[in-house]
C-alpha cells in the first residue's frame, strides 16, 4: 500500500494479542451495524476490542465485549458502550464461519476495526485456532532470533 491508502485506511481499534494467542488461519472483512453516535466516537479513536470475540446466534454473526466510549457530546442520545454488534458479512461467508465453529472447534477473533477509503467502519475478523503453551513459546524464540539477526545485519552491513 501506498502512503494515500494508508491515510484512507485508518485503524482505529487493533487487538495486538491476537496473533500471540491464536494461530490465524483466514480473515474476512465485515461491516459493522453502528449507531449514529458510536461512528462519532471511533472516529475520535478510542475503542477496544482486546477482549471481544464474534459469536453464531440465529444464523448471524455477532460481536460480543468490544468498547465503544460514549461520545461526550451527545448527551441522552448516546449508545451503550458495551452493546452486542452484529456483522455484515454475505451468506456464503457467514455459512463457512459458522461451520468452522461448530465442526472444528475455531474461534471468530476481531483483529482490527478501521475505516476503508470510503469512510466506513469495518472490522477485519480472523478464523482462528488457539496455540497451546509451547506454540507461544516458539513464536517468541521465533521473534527473538529475528531480532538478533536484524540487529547483526545492521551493525556488518
């Protein structure tokens, strides 16, 4: 990407633990159902979605737990901070989630929320499968070799 669609692609919420804990087998972009309000508040960049995950409910995909701040100037019309979000995703990327799930045990984690150059909200979520302790631990031997080795090719080259 280019430093113009970088600019257009704004991340507004990233949940960094998510490729620690979890081995990310695909990813899917999905809109989000927001109200007026919770637009207004990621646009000032202050959410979270460390904690939250997407869940099957009646055949549609919902995210659970992600924190959208009130927005300060909206007094009683504002949202509820914590509320149930549901993802716009086409069915046939829907059918595959949910079977993912059900059948081989994946979890849905949300990875980023972001708005794409036409100023939507979207979030980008991951099928994922979730490490075990010794998959940690070779990630971050992983990650620390890597490191040495930049450092090395710095310093002789």
């Amino acid at each position: 990407m280019n430093k113009t669609a970088d600019a257009r692609r704004r991340i507004v919420a990233e949940n960094r633990k998510a490729r620690f804990n979890y081995e990310i087998i695909d990813t899917f972009e999905a809109g989000l159902v927001l109200s007026g309000t919770e637009v207004k508040s990621l646009r000032l960049g202050k959410s979270n979605i460390a904690e939250s995950y997407a869940t099957e409910e009646g055949g549609e995909i919902w995210l659970i737990n992600s924190h959208i701040p009130e927005y300060l100037q909206a007094n009683r019309f504002n949202h509820e901070p914590r509320r149930r979000r549901k993802l716009l995703l086409n069915k046939n990327e829907v059918r595959k989630l949910i079977g993912a799930v059900q059948r081989e045990g994946m979890s849905l984690v949300p990875l980023k929320i972001y708005f794409n150059e036409r100023g939507r909200a979207k979030l980008e979520l991951a099928l994922a499968k979730g490490k075990k302790l010794h998959d940690k631990r070779e990630t971050e031997k992983r990650r620390d070799w890597d490191r040495q080795k930049a450092r090395v090719l710095r310093e002789r080259g």
